[in-house]
C-alpha cells in the first residue's frame, strides 16, 4: 500500500496520526513523499525522499559530493480556495489555476557554493502541482544517469526537463578554475498555460558560486521575448531515448492490454471533467484496498470496486500493456503507483489532430530493444504513447495524471493487481486503517457503495454508490423551452411597444400640455437661462412650431 486516501485507506482526520511502517529492501534511488488529499501537497504537504546505495562504490558512477534539490511552482492562494474556482461552472473551459511563482529548493534567488574541478551527484525534483520546468546552468552540462529511481546508461545534456513528480539524478562536474560565478535558471513551460498574467516570472535565476570576490551574474532579463529566446536555445535530452543501465530488454507480448482514451469535457453540472474511457473517477465509500480484504473470492470482480473508479483487476505476474491516447491538446505527465513501467513508444503528438495508436501500423511498433524505465512519463498533446510492466507487486495501485488539476477532475484509473494474493498476505492490515475510518464514520467493509452480506447479490449491488453526474443534454431542456418562449414573449411586446407609441398619432393639444408641463418642472428647477426661456416654442393647430 501507499496511501492514497479511497483507494488504500481512509483519510486521516483532522488532529488524528497515521503510521507508515515499511523497510526498503534492494532499492535505491530519488523519490518524494506527498499527500493524496486534494491539492495539500501544493500547498506544501511533501518532501524528498532519498534511498542511498548501502555503499558509495555500489553506485555505478563515480561523484565526489552529492546534492539533492527540487523545483515547484507555488500559489498565492490555498488549494481549497483555488479548487472552488477551478471546478466551477464559471469555468466550462476547465483552465487551470496559473501559479504566482517558481521556486527552487523551496524558495528563490538561491545561491549554491561550489568548488572547482568536482563532481556533484545532483538530484532533482519536480514537486509542482502543475507546471513542467526546464533547468540550465549557464556555462556547464549535466549527464544524467538516474530517471525515477532507476539507473541509466550516462548521457550528456545542455539542459533538463521534468514534468511534475518526474526525478532526474545527473553529474555535474564543476570547471577547473574559479574566476566566474553563473546562472542557475528554472522555467515554467508556458506551453501548459492557458492564460499569461503580465506579473507572471517565467524564468527564475538562482546562482552557482566559485568565487565569493566576483559579482553574481545579473538576473535574467524579463520580458516574453527573452524567455521565447531561451527556450528556442534549450536543447534537453529526450528522455525516451534513454536505455537503462542494466540493459533490460523489451517485455514480451503482454497478457493483458489496456487502451485508456482520455479527453476533457463539460458534465450536467456545468463543470469540466476528464474522462478514461467516458469515466471521470470518483471516489467510493469505502477504500478500495478495503474492499479487496473483505469481499472473499468475489475480489476478482471489477464490478464491485464501483461504477466510477476505473478499475482493473492485474492477474499475478501477468505482463500488462496500457495504450494511453491523449484526445486532449496539451501535456499531460502519468505516474504509476506501485511499480516503474517500460516506455515501449511516444508519438510526437499534433497540435491539430489526434494520433492514436494502430497496432497495425508498423510506424507505431518500433519499439526500443532496451526502452527507457521510470513511473513517470509525459505525453504529447493530442499523441500516445504505449507501457509495459509486470504485475509482480500485488497491491491497489493508482495510475493518474500527476497535475494535480486533472486528478481531482477525475483522470485516474485503479489496478487491483492479483487481490487474492493481497488477501493471503502474511502481514495483516494495522489497526491503525480501522481506527482511521471509525475517526470518520467510514465503513472498512462493503464494496464501492459501502454494501455487503453472505450472498454474492448483496456484494454486486451498488445501490448508492457516488457516481459522475450525468451527461449535459442534448437539445432543448424543459428550462431551456420556458426561456425561449419567454424571449419570443418579450420581443412581440417590445414590437407591439414600439408600434403603439411609435407609429400612432398624437393630437397637438396633447403635445401642447405635455410641452407646458415640461417647461414648467425645468423653470420650478431653475433649468433655463434667461436665452432659453425666450426661445421655447408652443405648436399651433397644424402642428407648426411657434416661438415664444
């Protein structure tokens, strides 16, 4: 388990505790820990997370000193207050709140002391909610030789990008001398932006220092035109074109394949929500994880984790394909929970149309023979791209895009991988998850809907299960009729309106008084001058005007 609230385990209650007891066996590599809980991790709820290698000559490179810092974007707001706006019917577009800032090691205008002629391990961090980051360091290159915690063959890059929860290990070595201080730069991609404040700082300057008697370097100019300049200078490494270090090879042909067709759009509520397969994920009664436990060999049926939460069931050491096609025209980074996948193929994605994945199509089966492996990997707008992994980690595993904007639009999927091995498990669930759903007056038994019983009926009945809300309709609704009847209501009598006082016409004694009525409120208010009072006019019996 992991920890995501419904899925592992109940939420912890407020001023309640939750132990997290695990060891770390035969695993090293740059993590981070975080809340599943709405968007706390945004507003600070994480930290890094850093297994060594028991020994510094197990790592298959050699460093002097080593160094761990994370990039993130950062709101001026909470996420509760944000997460109001965002899902709203006032935003049928779905645009994403756009951060006020980028931060380094969670702050700005850092400055990093280093010394000539050595080599840092550096490990880096996305920990954004949102935003993508390119890192440059002005006057040096980066090998990287870690992805996600699995080691690659070294490659040599001028800069880097990350994706949220993306991480990346690489070796900086220092220059020989120590006459010139650089730039360290972090810059949002403003390609996941759908709105630009004026006030928005796209790049971000921190400082390497080697000498303390040389100035630093100057921030980076502000302004577009610098920051387009910059990126079309940028030249990171594609990261599917890496190869892990111990050369694994491609998975063979899967067991099991899972398309995912995801797409954004508007439900009965107004709200904008993303969808695999037509389903926006929502959160069952009792956690999913929970389920699996209690409902016997009735496990093995996807239908009693829900009608909303996307599920899967993974058969024990089965070889899983996921097929994901992005019908969406912008980025989207995907994390697996639970395991580390191979990227078999990513297309380059269109701006226009888009691409999805024909297994007939030889363009679209030129896998790598030692395909990068992380659990963390971006698609293209409008592209695809094609995973493997074993299931040899039985567990209740999230698979989600990983801006936290669209997790908590319903874009995830569950994979219940081999639940009955979860069942006959040696370690017994801590009492700690009961006491965590008591503090909530949460049931720890049922299916998605929180229903059970001795009969299979009981188990497959999802009476009251949450569900997405409808589909908009289509064509006119009952309100939809009243308002167009009362319009053409409205337009008839404003033409009758006009008709009547417009076209009829008006005897010149009733223009007589109305005029003298008129004269008299402006003479009472002292409205006239003395020129104006000798200019009014009267009509006579024709209709003529007649001065004063």
């Amino acid at each position: 388990m992991d920890g995501p609230e419904y899925v592992t385990q109940c939420p912890i209650a407020p001023g309640q505790g939750f132990l997290y007891n695990f060891t770390v066996e035969d695993q090293a590599g740059t993590y981070w820990y975080h809340s599943h809980s709405g968007t706390q991790y945004g507003d600070g709820l994480r930290g890094l997370f850093i297994i060594e290698e028991k020994e510094k000559s197990d790592y298959p490179f050699e460093f002097d000193e080593e160094v761990s810092l994370s990039v993130s974007d950062w709101y001026h707001a909470e996420g509760p207050e944000l997460m109001k706006k965002f899902l709203s019917r006032y935003n049928p577009t779905g645009a994403e709140p756009v951060p006020q800032n980028s931060l380094f090691n969670d702050t700005r205008n850092v400055t990093w002391d280093v010394k000539p002629d050595t080599t840092y391990f550096v490990r880096v961090v996305n920990m954004g909610l949102f935003v993508s980051q390119y890192l440059k360091l002005e006057g040096h290159s980066f090998t990287i030789v870690e992805v996600d915690g699995v080691y690659v063959e070294p490659q040599e890059t001028d800069s880097l990008y990350l994706s949220v929860a993306q991480r990346v290990g690489i070796l900086l070595h220092t220059k020989s001398t120590a006459n010139e201080n650089y730039r360290f730069l972090n810059i949002l991609d403003e390609d996941m932006l759908d709105l630009l404040p004026e006030d928005l700082q796209l790049v971000s300057t921190n400082w390497v220092r080697y000498n303390d008697y040389k100035p630093l370097p100057e921030v980076f100019p502000i302004g577009y035109h610098h920051y387009e300049k910059l990126i079309e200078s940028l030249k990171p490494f594609d990261d599917f074109k890496l190869n892990p270090f111990d050369k694994e090879e491609a998975l063979p042909e899967p067991d099991y394949k899972i398309e995912l067709n995801f797409v954004m759009d508007n439900l009965g509520d107004g709200v904008n929500y993303a969808f695999f397969n037509d389903i926006s994920y929502v959160a069952p009664k009792v956690p999913t994880l929970l389920t699996v436990l209690s409902s016997g060999d009735l496990a093995t049926n996807e239908k009693i984790y829900g009608s909303n939460t996307n599920s899967y069931v993974l058969q024990h050491n089965d070889i899983i394909e996921i097929v994901l096609n992005n019908m969406d025209d912008g980025k989207h980074p995907f994390h697996l929970h639970g395991h580390t996948f191979q990227v078999l193929f990513r297309s380059e994605g269109d701006d226009d149309e888009p691409e999805v994945y024909d297994p007939e199509n030889p363009d679209h089966n030129k896998f790598a023979k030692h395909p990068v492996v992380r659990d963390t990997v971006m698609v293209n707008p409008n592209g695809f791209i094609v995973l493997r992994f074993k299931a040899n980690n039985p567990g209740v595993w999230l698979f989600h895009c990983h801006v936290d904007w669209h997790l908590e639009q319903g874009l995830s999927v569950t994979f219940i991988e081999a639940p009955l091995e979860i069942q006959n498990s040696e370690l017994p669930l801590p009492k700690s998850h009961f006491e965590a759903c008591e503090a909530l007056n949460m049931s720890s038994k049922g299916n998605a809907a929180g229903n059970y019983g001795e009969l299979h009926q009981e188990w497959l009945d999802l009476t009251g299960e949450p569900l997405q809300y409808p589909p908009l309709p289509e064509g006119f609704t009952a309100k939809g009729y009243l308002a167009l009847f009362m319009c053409i209501v409205a337009a008839l009598y404003g033409v009758l309106s006009i008709y009547k006082y417009g076209m009829e016409d008006v005897n010149s004694e009733e223009n007589e008084a109305l005029l003298q009525k008129l004269y008299t409120i402006l003479k009472d208010n002292d409205a006239l001058d003395e020129n104006e009072e000798s200019t009014m006019f009267t009509l006579n019996s024709n209709g003529e005007r007649v001065e004063r």
